[in-house]
C-alpha cells in the first residue's frame, strides 16, 4: 500500500470504529492526549493494514496522526484533536520474552512484560529543534528523528553554502522524556535462571508514572543504539515505548492444568505431606530437619492481606535467618531453596548490583547524569522471596532502610526532592557468618555477627547452624555426602557393577527430592494464590498458653522470654502450616508445629547461659537481661561517683561495684557495652565520665 492509500485507509478506520472515543477525548485534550487503540481492531477492520502496522509502525502511525487529523475533530479552545496512538493488545506472537528481541524485529513493533529495576528523572527531550547559520542568519526547523538514540539531528549545508550551525533552545519544541530498565519477571523464568534486561525509552504522558518494582507490559518499537566508538558493528537495542499497562504482580504466571490441580489437592491430601515437604528440600544436604521445615513453612507464607478494621496491615511473609559456622552449607541451602521458590531473587554479599536490597536514588551514568531510582532485590521479588546470603555484608543505606523493609514491607525514599515508596511484600531467607572465625554459643549474636538487634529481632525464626565435632553425627553426614557423590559417578557414566540395583535404587533416592521440584513450584504457588487460612479457637487457645507461659516464666525469673513480635510469628507460622496442606483452618496441630519451631530456635539461641533462663533479650536488646541488669547497676555505680569527682578511675569503679556483686573482670566487660552505647566515655586511660544526655 502506498502512504496515500494508508491515510485513507486509517481515516476510514478512526472515523468508523473510534469516533466516538475521540470526541470524548476532545473534552479534556490536550489534558489527556493519548487514544488507545486496540490492535484486534484494526485486525478485524483490515488484516493487511494491521500486519502492515507490526511491521512498519513508523509509517502506520505517522499515517494514523494525519487520518486523525483529517477528521478535524477539535477541542473547547478549536485546536485540532492529534492525540498518541497507544496501541495495546498484540497478538500471540508479538508478545516475546526479553531474551527473544532478536535483530528480525528492528523497527518492528513487539510485545513484551517485564519490571522496572530502575527509571531516571522526567526531562525535556529535543523534538522540533530550531538552528541558526551562524553565518547567515536563517533558520531551520528540523524535526528529530525517533529513531535516534539521544543524538541530534542537524540541518545539511545552508543555503549559503557554509555548515555551522547554533542550536535555538527557547525556539525549539521539547517533550518530556524518560529512561528505564525493565528485567523479566521473576516468576516467568525457570528455576534460579538469570532475568534478562532491556533500555525502554518512554515520551511525553507516558512519563512520570511509573516506579521500579512496577510490573508492565509494553508495546513498543525496537530500535538499535548506535555504538559509543566509531568503527565498532555491534550495536546495542531498546524499546521504544508505544503503550504501557500495569499488570498485576502475583503468581498468575504459573501455569495450572486441571490435572495438575488435581494432583494437587491429591497431595495436600497425603498424610505424609510434612515429611515429603521436608524431604523435598536440598536432599542432598544432610540433617538440618528443623531448618528444612521452617523454610518449607516460610515458602507457603501465612495469610495475605489481613487487614485489622483500624488499616493496619499484618505481615503474612515469615523471615528466617540462618547464622552460623563457615562451611556447614549455608549457601547452598539458599541456592537450593532459590531455584525451588516460585518467584525468588538470590543475592550473595558483595556480589550484589547497585541497588542493593531496598531502594536508591542515585546519579548515574544511566540517567546522564540526573538522578536515577534503582528497585533492590526486596522490591523486584515482593509478592515472592528473596534469598540472602552475607547478610551482616549489607550496604549502610540498606541496612538504615531493612527494618521498615521488613516489618512494613515497603521501603520510602525521601531524597533529591523524590519522595516515594516501594513494596517489598517479599519474606526473606537470609545466612551470615560469624565476624570472628566461630560461633559461639555463650556470646549474643548482635555481638559476633554484624547484624544490630533491632534487625535480628525482625526474624521470625534464627537457627544458629554449629559445626560440632559428633562422632556418630558426622560419620553418618560424611558417609551421605560420599554416598551422594558416588551415586551422581555412577549415574554419570551409567557404570554398573560398583554397586547392585537395589542399592543404588536406595541411595539415589535418599538424595532425591520427594516431591519433583517443577511439580512443588507449583503446590506452592497454588496454596499462595487460593488458600488463606483462618484462626480456629483450638489453635488460639494452644498459642496464647504457650504465650502465658513464657511471660509468666519470665516474671518469675526476672527475663522477657518472649514478646508480643513473636506471638505474630507464631500466628505466621501456623497460618503456613494450614496452607501446606492447603487447609482453610489453622488448626491445633499447626499451632503445635509453630511452637515446636519456636521451642526449637529458644533452646539454641534464647537461653542466658549464665543462667541458664529462656531470654529472649538476647536477640531483642543484644544482650540477657541479666547483663543488661548490671550495665544499668554499674551506670548508677559510676553516677553516683560523679557526685563527688569530676573524673572517676576504674579501682573507685570496681571498688563499688563489688558491693553489687559484680567482680572485676565482669567490669571490664560492663564498661565496654556503656561505652559502646554511648553512655560514658573515656576521656583518658582508666578514666571515666558518664555521657552528658545521662547526667
Ligand atoms: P557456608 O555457606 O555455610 O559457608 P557452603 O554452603 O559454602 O557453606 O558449603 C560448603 C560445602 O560443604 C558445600 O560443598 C556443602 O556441600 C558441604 N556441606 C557442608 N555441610 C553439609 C551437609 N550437612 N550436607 C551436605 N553437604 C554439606
Ligand atoms: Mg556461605
């Protein structure tokens, strides 16, 4: 078809089909300028014209502005109504994964659904630019090319022959602009594979509304960056976007057959559905039973949405932390339980991008130099989890933006005169290693892994992961990791004679999953999308006895064993327990397998050693509460010295101190926490002074 024929073609489509569309649009414009236009439309009204418009858009839609025009539709004020033509809805097979943007579709127009890991500033781009000969005077409008990335185009020779030009801003036409990164999603990938990610240019109203973390699916036109060298061939590629929805950021992606759904509910059935799922979990990796169950817990997650009738917002996701001895397969846990999760992000230490876990602005060399918004891992994966490992490596913005990542799940940026928030309704799978070779059981762990007690206080469960030296434990652990090894030999090279068929029969399925990993992912994004379980009074009951317990152990004892904080993580864990069955009840026997996990982690990581009471101070405030105690007791010890020396020394210190039963050595120790808090200070060797704020 030739260009005329288009026009008249197009003209004959708006008129006939929407019409009525853009005289209502014609009301609020140019407030409102785009027009959607869905491509089955077009299709419908004239095949040939749509395939013409996927494959050469530029002309199409240049086309569809002049058919528009022609209508001569206009506004309260008389302007011509010359809306953005946003077509949405391609067919089937223009809607393509990121990685799939292959050089056969330059210039064309395609489909794809991605998330914004960043977005720069809105800024005024050069659309109509105006130039002047510097010679003689005359001037050139020259409108600029789309198709180029960023780079101006100017007039040829002038008419007096010379080619030196001077660019007219205040004359010229610009229109807002704005750069971004989408990835794709997370739960359209196969297990634990790399997101792929591409530029996307957006104009005029499709700017200024959209964040990272944001789910879309773009219509757009591919087009080549030219190469920063000259001589080199390998051009680079973006989007050029033609219409952008916002989707829906959950688990839809995952596919369900009905036979799968009812292999599903057949399973939920299974009165073995803990084990299996226990056993499902890095079989390879031997023992960590309780840890295996509390991860199988937190990937089915509590109960979404509760919402109490004064707006507040519960947290369904349940956090985990793994802290512990180097070497004891921490890592590969969360790689494990990466690549299993229906929707994951895995992030090791240092080798984590520049956003980081929460959220920055930062100027880059991505927003040339304006300020860019970078979604970190807790945002792409909200609605999922997110594994971290080197956690006590986080960067210092992180570690200020956690804890409201955590609790409230959603992270607020107030910087550069951006202010706003992101989602991060992501649970977090997380493992650190001890600042000082080993863990050890009788210090705090706010003491030895780089992580402050407000953090680790916001974990529902921490599992302390030692390396003990067990005979039997680890003769039976060394024989299942060479067992594993030999199995995957001879599995390897179809070997036979090594061992019998039973045998290797036995072994291989002693490391392999219960439950087919593939088949899992889904029975977990099932129960996370259908079933949301609710409190039954048997449960209640069971939960707060073991709550009242405790507290009442506590004040008989002197401790605070457990808090409010927890009674949400149990509630969280025993909602999951349902869901793992997918039970619309939490019942009694889920309370039981919360408090057991809750039991389990106090036995290891809450008990005062000194003392030998339950404490949960210990993660909570960083210390015992016995401790704390007596920091407090040599505070006063030192503030009543005050009353009568300006200086106090450390023989005055350990002199009365004595009197409250605290020795010299546990005043050495004592000093160091108030000096660590701020609450004396030094001002010279063996010489104290209580901070000014404690006066
Ligand atoms: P971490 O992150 O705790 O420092 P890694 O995950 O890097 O440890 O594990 C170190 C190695 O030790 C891995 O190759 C792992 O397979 C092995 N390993 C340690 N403990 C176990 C275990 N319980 N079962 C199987 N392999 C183990
Ligand atoms: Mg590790």
């Amino acid at each position: 078809m030739e260009n005329v024929a288009y026009v008249q073609e197009l003209e004959n489509f708006f008129n006939d089909v929407y019409r009525k569309r853009l005289e209502e649009l014609a009301e609020f414009y140019p407030d409102k300028r785009s027009l959607e236009v869905d491509f089955s439309d077009i299709e419908k009204f004239n095949p040939e014209l749509a395939d013409e418009l996927l494959d050469n858009p530029d002309v199409v839609l240049k086309a569809s502005k002049e058919a528009i025009a022609n209508l001569g539709i206009t506004n309260v004020k008389g302007d011509l109504v010359v809306p953005n033509i946003r077509v949405v809805n391609l067919p089937e097979d223009r809607k393509k994964l990121i990685r799939d943007l292959t050089s056969v579709y330059l210039n064309k127009l395609v489909a794809v659904e991605g998330v914004i890991t960043k977005i720069t500033d809105v800024r005024p781009k050069l659309h109509v630019a105006e130039f002047q000969c510097k010679h003689c005077g005359r001037i050139y409008k020259i409108p600029q090319d789309e198709e180029l990335y960023g780079k101006v185009t100017t007039p040829s020779n002038c008419a007096c022959g010379r080619r030196d030009f001077k660019l007219i801003p205040e004359h010229s036409i610009f229109i807002d602009m704005q750069k971004m990164q989408i990835q794709e999603p997370l739960e359209a990938l196969v297990r634990g594979e790399q997101a792929k990610n591409i530029d996307v240019w957006l104009e005029d109203d499709l700017t200024g509304r959209l964040f990272p973390g944001d789910k879309i699916e773009i219509v757009g036109v591919l087009r080549l960056i030219p190469p920063k060298k000259k001589d080199v061939a390998v051009y680079g590629v973006y989007l050029q976007a033609i219409s952008v929805q916002k989707k829906e950021r959950e688990f839809e992606e995952i596919e369900i057959t009905p036979e799968e759904e009812e292999q599903i509910k057949e399973l939920a059935r299974d009165p073995e559905i803990y084990t299996k799922l226990v056993k499902s979990i890095a079989p390879s990796i031997y023992g960590y039973e309780k840890v295996k169950e509390a991860i199988a817990l937190q990937l089915f997650g509590g109960t979404k949405n509760k919402v109490f009738p004064d707006g507040t917002r519960v947290r369904p996701d349940i956090h985990i932390l793994l802290i512990g001895d180097p070497g004891t397969a921490k890592s590969q846990l969360l790689y494990y339980v990466y690549k299993l999760a229906p929707k994951a992000v895995f992030v090791g230490g240092k080798s984590s991008t520049g956003a980081g876990l929460t959220a920055t602005a930062e100027r880059d060399e991505f927003g040339e130099g304006g300020w860019t918004l970078k979604a970190g891992a807790l945002v792409l994966a909200s609605g999922g989890h997110a594994m971290i490992d080197e956690f006590d490596k986080m960067s210092p913005e992180d570690r200020d933006n956690i804890h409201e990542a955590m609790e409230q799940q959603r992270v607020s940026i107030a910087k550069a005169g951006i202010v706003t928030q992101f989602k991060t309704e992501t649970s977090i799978l997380a493992a650190a290693n001890p600042k000082y070779g080993r863990f050890d059981p009788y210090s705090p762990p706010a003491e030895q892994f780089n992580i402050p007690p407000t953090i680790l206080s916001r974990f529902d469960l921490i599992f302390p992961i030692k390396d003990i030296l067990d005979p039997a434990r680890d003769k039976r652990m060394a024989e299942h990791i060479l067992s594993a090894h030999q199995v995957a030999g001879v599995m390897r090279n179809k070997t036979k004679g090594i061992m019998s068929e039973e045998e290797l029969q036995k072994r291989v399925e002693e490391i392999t999953p219960a439950i087919e990993p593939e088949f899992l992912r889904k029975y977990i994004a099932y129960a996370r999308k259908y079933i949301n379980p609710i409190l039954t009074d048997e449960a209640i009951e069971k939960i707060k006895e073991y709550y009242a317990e405790l507290r009442a152990l506590g004040k008989q004892q002197n401790t605070v064993p457990i808090t409010a904080r927890q009674l949400e993580a149990l509630v969280r864990l025993a909602e999951a327990s349902a869901r793992a069955r997918l039970g619309d009840r939490v019942l009694l026997e889920d309370a039981e397998r919360a408090i057991a996990l809750h039991e389990a982690m106090m036995r290891e990581i809450g008990v005062d050693r000194k003392t030998g009471k339950l404490d949960w101070d210990i993660i909570a405030v960083g210390q015992p509460k016995s401790k704390m105690d007596k920091v407090r007791t040599l505070l006063h010890v030192i503030k009543d010295l005050q009353k009568n020396y300006d200086m106090v020394t450390k023989d005055q210190i350990v002199e009365d101190a004595d009197k409250y039963g605290i020795d010299k050595d546990e005043v050495d120790e004592l000093l160091e926490i108030l000096k660590k808090n701020g609450d004396i200070y030094s001002p010279r060797t063996g010489l104290y002074k209580v901070a000014e704020e404690n006066e």
